[in-house]
C-alpha cells in the first residue's frame, strides 16, 4: 500500500502564490505516476498537473503556465507551485498516486483558497 499525506494549503489572495506538498510512504517502489487533483464545492474532480517516472510532465489547459509540479524521488515527495493564483481556483486540492498494479492512492486533500 501506498500513504499519502498533502500539505500546504491556505487562504490567499487573487494572483497570489502557495505551494503544496504531498508526502509518500509505504511501497513506494510501486509508484509510478503522482499527480495533483482538486475538486470545487459541488464539481467533480478534475486533473491538475501529473507527473509519471517515463515521460514529462502534464497539465491542465486552466493552470498551465502558472502551476508547476515537481517530484523529488530521493525524499519521495511531489510538489505543487501555485502562482497567479485566481478565485476560481478555490478547491479541494489532493494528491494522487498511481501504482504498478494499476491502484490509484489518494491523500487526504487540502483546501486553498483564493480570495477576490
């Protein structure tokens, strides 16, 4: 199995920065991709950035250019930058992992906040 535990999220203000970040355990060995989702009140959740062990990165077309996803293997985390930040992309922010047999891990979520 596969923990995963998010952090960072908070209230801030329009055009503003945070950084979330996401902490593996367990068998990490099985990962092979991490990604970020969020979820707003009364939607469903949609993709935010993904980051697999082949290949590049990915993002939405809404965050791309302002959010940035990093992975660091050695300490098993995976990061969210935020900038530009916008009302709209209040929500529930989790992170996700999927395995070599075929598990989608979640976190707990955290929520961000943007304010106008």
């Amino acid at each position: 199995q596969v923990q995963l535990v998010e952090s960072g999220g908070g209230l801030v203000q329009t055009g503003g920065s945070l950084r979330l970040s996401c902490a593996a355990s367990g068998i990490v060995i099985s990962i092979i991709s991490m990604d970020w989702y969020r979820q707003a009140p009364g939607k469903q959740r949609e993709l935010v950035a993904t980051i697999p062990n082949v290949g590049t990165t990915m993002y939405a077309d809404f965050v791309k250019g302002r959010f940035t996803i990093s992975r660091d293997t050695t300490k098993n985390t995976v990061d969210l930058e935020m900038n530009s930040l916008r009302p709209e992309d209040t929500a529930v922010y989790y992170c996700s992992a999927l395995t070599t047999y075929n598990s989608r891990r979640w976190g707990q979520g955290t929520q961000v906040t943007v304010s106008s």
